[in-house]
C-alpha cells in the first residue's frame, strides 16, 4: 500500500478528510480576485497611484477628495437634501403643482452655513 501524500496526512491529522472536492482543486475566480486586489494594495507603485479621476479634477486646479463607501452622514449633498427635505415636508399640500415650485425653493434656502 502506497504511504500517504503530505496533504492527505495533514487532512487526516485535522479531521478535514471528510472535506468535500479535491486537496489540488483551484480556488475560484472570486478567491483569486481577494488575492490579487490583497497582493496588488501591499505594493508601493499600486498603493500611492492616484486614479485617473482625480488627476483630472487636480489638473483643472481643484481639490479631489473621496468619501468612504456606505457613509453618507459625512458628505455634504446627502446633509442639503436632507434639510431641502425636512423644509418641503412641512411646506407641501401634497399638490403637485405646489411641489413643482416648492423643490427649487428649499434647496435654495440651505447654504453652506447649514450645512
């Protein structure tokens, strides 16, 4: 009887034998993906590349900046409709032409200092 691989005692030694599909099978495409993104943000070239956006917006004189994803308590279009919001609901009659007129109205009303 042929002795075990190494990959078949290390199964066996960790109860994994019971493990369904292949010890050689190849990862998938979305692990691969992990990997390489993971990979490619470790190296310095990669990791202090600006997009091709932002040298656009920089290029032109103006200041780039991202938000972070899923947070949209920290950027300033989402705080304006929300007042421009809050001031049309206590405004509206729930006509539309009232609420055609009133749109442009309460965005107008927040500046900067409101926000």
């Amino acid at each position: 009887m042929p002795r075990p691989s190494k990959k078949e005692e290390t199964l066996a030694n960790h109860d994994l034998a019971e493990a369904e599909g292949e010890p050689d099978e190849v990862e998938s495409e979305a692990d691969n993906w992990c990997c390489i993104f993971k990979v490619l943000s470790l190296q310095e070239d990669f990791a202090t590349e600006k997009p091709m956006l932002q040298h656009l917006i920089e290029s032109q004189g103006h200041v780039c900046l991202f938000l972070p994803k899923f947070h949209c308590e920290l950027n300033p279009s989402e705080m304006v409709w929300g007042y421009a919001k809050y001031r049309f609901r206590n405004a509206s009659d729930g006509k539309f032409p009232t609420a055609k007129s009133l749109v442009p109205q309460c965005l107008d009303l927040c500046d900067t200092s409101t926000i």
